[in-house]
C-alpha cells in the first residue's frame, strides 16, 4: 500500500512538474491561444497541456524556443494573430488551410527566413509589414484573396529567392524590382496592367499568364495607343500600352484631316504619279545598274574569300606548330632522350591490362594544359588513335631515387574504385617524371561551386552536392584502407582534386602524392589554401586523420559556397568586413552565435525540405575539422554518416581493401611490391 502511494505521488509530482517545464516554455500560452481558436477539427492531436511544446506535431525548438512551424493541409482556419508572438520564428508554413482575413502585422519575425501562406482565404492589400523581414528568403503568398497594387517597398527584402503571388486579386502596375537574387517569381493569374518591368522580363511566360491586360517580354510586345480626343467617335479608355492582340480595330490618326471614312479609301492611290517616277528611268539603264551591282559584288565576294583563305591557311599552320610546341613543352622540353653515352633513356611503365602506347605518341599528341597544381602541370593529351588521356608531369616532386618512385608508382596504379582516378602508366627518366591518368571530362567541384557567379549560372543543387560528397568520401576511404601496412594517404584533398566522370560520379584524384613534398612547411602540401590540419607542418608529414580534416573543409566548402581560403570574419550571423580567417573557424563562430542558418550557401535555399539534411552535412563536418586528431572520426565512419543522410544502404565492405571494380584488388603483399614491367 505504501508502495502504491508512493508510486503514486511520484507521478502527480512528475506531472505538475512537466506542467511547470511547458508552462515555463515562453512561446507555450501562444501555441495553445492558437490551437484553441484555430483548430475546430481537432487535427493538432499531440498539442496538449502539460505535454512539452516541442515535442508537438510540426513544431521544432532551438533553445526551448520555437524555430520553425510546419503545419500544412490540416483544415485550420481563423486568424494567425496569437503566433505573432513567436519571435525567434525562423521557418513558418500554413499551406493548405483556410485562415482568412488580413494577415497580421508580422514584424516581431525578425528572424524569418521562409514563410508560406499558399492555398488559403487570406484576404486585403499586401501585408506590408512583411517588408521589414530583411533576412527573408522565400515568400509565398499565392491562391489566396489578397488585392490592390503589389507596393514596391517589396525592395526591401534583399534576400528574397522566392516571391509567388499568383492566382490572386493584385491589380495595377508590376513595379520595378531589384531583387537581384530572385530565382523563383510568379505574379500568374492578377488583374495586373501595363508593360512588365525590364528587370523581371527573363522570367518565363508562366510568371504572368493570365492577366489580360500584361504586356512586354516574355508576353507580347506592348504597342503604344495615343489618347483619343474627348468626344471623338470611337474612342477608347484602354492604357497607353496595350497587348498587340487586343489592339482596338478602330484608331485615331494623329491628324484628323486624314482621319479614313471607310477601310476602302486607306489603299487609294495616284496612278499618274507611278508613271511620272517611272518614265524618269529606261528599261536599258535599269539592266546596266543590275549587271554592274551584280559584277562589283563578285569582285568583293572574291577579294573577301582570297583574304579568309589565306587567314585561315595562316592560322593552320600556327595551329600545326603550337600542337608541336606544346607537345615538346610537357614532354620533351626537358629532353627525356639521352644526350650523353651510358645515359639510359625512361620508358613508359603501364599497369596490367591497360591499353599501351609510346612516349613518341605522346610527343605527338595534341595537348591542352588543364592546370597546375602543386607538383607540377597537368595536361589533356589526345593521341593519334583518338585515345584520350591525362598527363602530369612531375616539376616540383622531391624524388629519392628511380627504385623508390617505381615502388610507391605500383602501389597507386593498383589502386582501381569508382569513384578514384585510376593511374594507368608512368614514365620516369632522370629529368622527366610523367603520371598517365584516365581523363574526367567533366568539370572539378571547384569550378561547378565557384566558377561563373552571377546571371546565366547554373546552380549546384543540394542532391547533386551530397552526391559528390559520398562518392568522395567512399573513394578517400577506399585509397585509406587499400595497403593496411603503410596506412596510405591522400594527402592532397581540395575542390580541384574531386573531378566528375561522364555519369557525374566523384572522383578523387592526386592521391599519394605527399611522399614527394619538399621537406619545407612551404612546400607543395602547404600550398592547400585552407584545407591542411593544424598538426602538419611538414608537407611530408600527412596522416589520415589530416586527411579527414582536409575532407571536413571540402563539405564546408560544399554547404557554404565559400572558398577556403577567401573567408572572412565578421559581426553577428556571420557578416563581412573582418580580417580572413579559415573556413571552419568561421563556420564554429557562425555557429557559436546562434545563426546556424546562416552559414549555408544562398543557393541552397531555393531547395525546399532540406534544412535537416545540411544541418546533419554540417555537424559531419564540424566532427572531422575537430583541432586534435583523435577527436575526427575514421572516413569509412564518416562515409556512413552520410550515406544515412542519404537514406542508402552502406555496404558492410566500407571498411575494407576489396575493390568493387573489374580490377584486381590491392593486397597486403602488392604494397610492398615492386615495378615488374
């Protein structure tokens, strides 16, 4: 009995002291204000008192604090006025309900980043009160019944990626807008009026469909209507500028005295005025005008061919010479062929099973330098048979000898996986070190994250990001676990090593390459720019831990937009005007601060649902730029971690040396093998 008392006050004091726990909760009385006046259907079933507000259906906390409301197709309706309390509010979505009137005065969202009202009965002029939510991104007002003219105060949210007014009752003028980050505009299905402003022309015809009297691009052209004078017979009260469809079939000539009667008199001519212009000019003369026009533009057409032709013949051969000159500054400017007796000429060394050919057909081939990085310059080479292939050439490498090159070239050529650039063949001569790898014809991250910013750029969408990350991660993974004993690393891990195939898969390249660093901190491995551990200090001296730092950089890299090294510090949320800091220092700053969302890249916020998926990207790579080198977990962890993201299956073999390719795999004897070719 005694027993059964206790237990009994123990849950009343649990429960009045949940109760206590909500009631202190300062959004809790909102909430609940809420659901009683808005929620007749009793579909909010979780919001209950003496329950956690947080734990509730379509609410998440940040702090105890409500950071984001997603309650979407539930039938609700009435007014949103008790949410205007939610001030740290930062996502808020009502799709798909049936609140009705004005929408409140909603300036205590001073955090709000992504509001959509869509597809219920909100009725009134815009709600200008929207417009001093500077850090909104996303707004969407569409399928309601809002009216009146859309204010051009819009201007003050510059951040805004998304405006949806369509399906409305908006009238009037479109007013010029300068958002210049507007992706996602729709204003379909008004009353609007007038020419669409030149700054929203590039969006498509869809934008403004619907709105009889929209004109000018992407619509028709607008045609200009001069006023009609009062009482003039068949005048109009169109606008000045009209669709050229709905162009009135009665119009006023500027001058009334040539005003036409009928649709007949507007195609009357003078006949004797023709023949008057015509005698001045005999049929003789006429046919001696043709042939001499017809003569001189031969002689031009064949003065510009003569010229074309010799420029083209000019051009032909310059090109001619520069594919030699090209070809003899990769490979022979350094004179791989012996010039002294008892001096042994390099050979070409390919790996098993890959198709052979001869440094003669790489002193021929056509070749295109594709960059340089920190052991030297990389080449596209095309062979004569149509064959097309990758060359590095080893400038800056700080070489031991030829037996111990040859040893470390067998262990990376063995190296075969999907999403790793396969070494096919080397070359090693006294002066000239040549790495032949299989070509990527695709672009680096670097250039799809950084390259072309501005108007006409294709942004890198989040799938196509997290894809490359877990096929990077799997490819690092794979060049870790391939040779146990000497705990391979890549050593070299950067936007412009990750390259894509034809499929767009990832590929990680420049693998193994630290064991060549000068010894000095400046060498090769310090010219990273932002991506090398704290620990190294030798460029030698990588370990796989470093190399997990370096992978933490690059998905910053991935979830920021922001290059390594050109970040810099700022005030609150992350702002410019500081000094340059490297990218996970201010990513941990950022994040210190509260301002979470504002670490990741304005291209991403286009994409709706996929805030959970960059906050988890985030927090792996905050795990692995962790400063001690104990602290970061393995890369076939990390692998995982994001595959999870992905919600795909991680094969059980992620942490093994098995290839999954055609190629035999590396084995522990093959790591300490030698050239045998």
């Amino acid at each position: 009995m005694a027993s059964t008392l206790s237990l009994l006050i123990l849950l009343t004091l649990s429960h009045f002291l949940l109760i206590v726990q909500s009631s202190q909760n300062p959004d809790f009385e909102a909430l609940l204000a809420f659901k009683t006046a808005s929620d007749p259907s009793k579909k909010l079933t979780t919001w209950k008192t003496g329950t956690d507000p947080c734990t509730w259906n379509g609410v998440l906390c940040v702090k105890d604090r409500v950071s984001r409301l997603v309650l979407e197709n539930l039938d609700l309706q009435g007014s949103i006025e008790p949410l205007t309390s939610l001030t740290q509010l930062r996502v808020l979505s009502l799709k798909g309900n049936r609140f009705s009137g004005k929408v409140p005065n909603l300036s205590n969202f001073s955090s709000l980043k992504l509001l959509f009202l869509s597809h219920n009965h909100f009725s009134g002029e815009f709600p200008v009160t929207l417009t001093s939510l500077f850090r909104l991104y996303r707004l969407d007002l569409s399928y309601n019944n809002f009216s009146g003219e859309i204010p051009v105060i819009v201007n003050r949210l510059p951040h805004l990626l998304t405006l949806r007014l369509d399906e409305n009752k908006f009238s009037g003028l479109i007013p010029e807008l300068s958002l210049p980050g507007l992706q996602d505009f729709n204003v379909s299905g008004n009353n609007l009026s007038g020419e669409i402003p030149k700054t929203l022309s590039t969006f498509s015809e869809s934008s403004f469909r619907k709105n009889s009297f929209l004109c000018g691009a992407p619509l028709e052209k607008c045609k200009a209507v001069e006023p009609n004078k009062p009482g003039s017979e068949g005048a109009t009260a169109t606008s000045p500028l009209v669709p050229s469809s709905e162009t009135p079939t009665t119009t006023v000539s500027s001058s009334p005295s040539t005003m036409p009667t009928t649709t007949t008199t507007t195609t009357t001519t003078n006949p004797k005025s023709h023949e008057k212009r015509g005698s001045k000019m005999s049929p003789i003369v006429l046919i001696a005008i043709i042939v001499g026009d017809i003569f001189v533009l031969g002689i031009v057409c064949l003065i510009l061919y003569c010229y074309f032709w010799r420029n083209h013949a000019s051009k032909s051969k310059q090109r001619k010479g520069l594919k030699l000159f090209e070809s003899e500054k990769i490979v022979y400017s350094s004179s791989p062929y012996p010039t002294q007796g008892g001096f042994e000429r390099g050979r070409m060394v390919f790996f098993e099973g890959e198709k052979r050919f001869e440094l003669e057909d790489l002193l021929r081939a056509s070749a295109e330098m594709l960059g340089k990085g920190g052991f030297g310059t990389a080449y596209k080479a095309v062979l004569d048979d149509g064959n097309v292939v990758a060359v590095k050439r080893l400038k800056d490498a700080q070489i031991a000898g030829k037996r111990e090159f040859e040893q470390h070239m067998e262990i990376l050529g063995r190296i075969r996986h999907p999403n790793v650039v396969s070494l096919r063949a080397y070359y090693f001569a006294r002066e000239e070190k040549l790495l032949v790898y299989d070509f990527m014809p695709n672009a680096t991250l670097f250039w799809l994250l950084h390259g072309n910013r501005g108007p006409g750029r294709t942004p890198l969408d989040w799938t196509t990001r997290l894809k490359i990350a877990a096929g990077a991660a799997q490819g690092v993974t794979f060049i870790h676990n391939s040779c146990k004993s000497l705990k391979l690393t890549h050593g070299n891990i950067k936007s412009t090593n990750i390259l894509l195939d034809k499929q767009g898969n990832a590929r990680v390249s420049d693998f193994g390459l630290s064991v060549f660093n000068s010894p000095s901190p400046i060498g090769a491995g310090g010219r990273s720019n932002g991506y090398r551990a704290p620990e190294v200090t030798d460029g030698r001296k990588q370990s796989q831990k470093s190399d997990v730092y370096s992978f933490g950089v690059l998905l910053l890299e991935l979830l920021t937009g922001k290059c390594p090294s050109a970040v810099e510090s700022g005030g609150s949320g992350g702002g410019y005007g500081g000094s340059m800091v490297d990218l996970p220092r201010w990513v941990q700053s950022v994040v210190r601060e509260e301002w979470t969302a504002e670490v990741f890249d304005l291209e991403l916020m286009r994409y709706k649902d996929i805030e959970e998926e960059m906050v988890g990207l985030l927090q792996i790579a905050m795990s692995c730029t962790a400063a001690l080198p104990d602290q970061r977990p393995r890369m076939s962890h990390v692998v995982k971690m994001i595959e999870d993201l992905r919600g795909v299956e991680v094969s059980p073999c992620h942490d093994t040396a098995g290839s999954v390719s055609d190629s035999p795999s590396l084995s522990e004897d093959a790591c300490a093998g030698t050239s045998s070719q």
